[in-house]
C-alpha cells in the first residue's frame, strides 16, 4: 500500500512521513464528507420547507388561489390579469407536477 501510494504522489517516504501524508489525506476526506452531509442536509430542510409551502398544492389550485385574491383586491386590472390565470389554467394538461412519494417532493415537468 505504501508504495503505491508513494507511485501516485511521485514521491519516496519514510514510514513515519507516510503515516503523516495519509493521515492528512484522510483528514482531508473526511473534511469533505462532512461538507457532502452539511450540503444534503441543507437541500433535505429546503425540501421539507417547500412540501409545507401552501404553494405545494396542484397547479390548479394555485391558479384558482390567484385567482380569487384577484377577485378580492380588485385593483386596476385585476380582470385582465384574471382572464390570463384562466388562459394559463386552459394549458395546465401541458403542465403536469408529479408528486414523488419516496423522497416527500414536489417536482414540475413541462411536456
């Protein structure tokens, strides 16, 4: 093992100065490793927050949601901005989100 690994590093150790090297290889692996875990972490958290978002529902129900905030505040061209959340709903059998069950996420596919 010492001497393939000194092959690979293009240099010649002493037992002792080949433990070193390889222990801070090995430091250094396991620096990464935790780095990975933090990273996985992170994206699992942001995951979950998303599936809790109210914004997780169909994409018909969101459509209907601004819809119906449009319907209540009715500001200066709200009907316009209504006709084109019933446009876009029309074209929803384009849109499909697909739940996937084993990992708790929701993700968007455009045909």
């Amino acid at each position: 093992m010492k001497s393939s690994y000194e092959r690979e590093k293009g240099v010649t150790l002493e037992f002792d100065d080949y433990l070193e090297h390889l222990n801070r290889d090995i430091e250094a692996l396991i620096e990464r490793i935790q780095d990975k875990v933090r990273r996985i972490t992170e994206c699992k958290n942001e995951l979950q927050g998303i599936q809790r978002s109210p914004l997780a529902g169909t994409f018909d129900d969101t459509i209907n949601d601004m819809i119906n905030a449009e319907m209540r505040k009715k500001e200066k061209g709200f009907e316009r901005r209504i006709e084109m959340f019933q446009e876009l709903k029309k074209h929803s059998k384009f849109i499909r989100i697909q739940q996937d069950y084993s990992a708790g996420t929701s993700l968007l596919f455009q045909r």
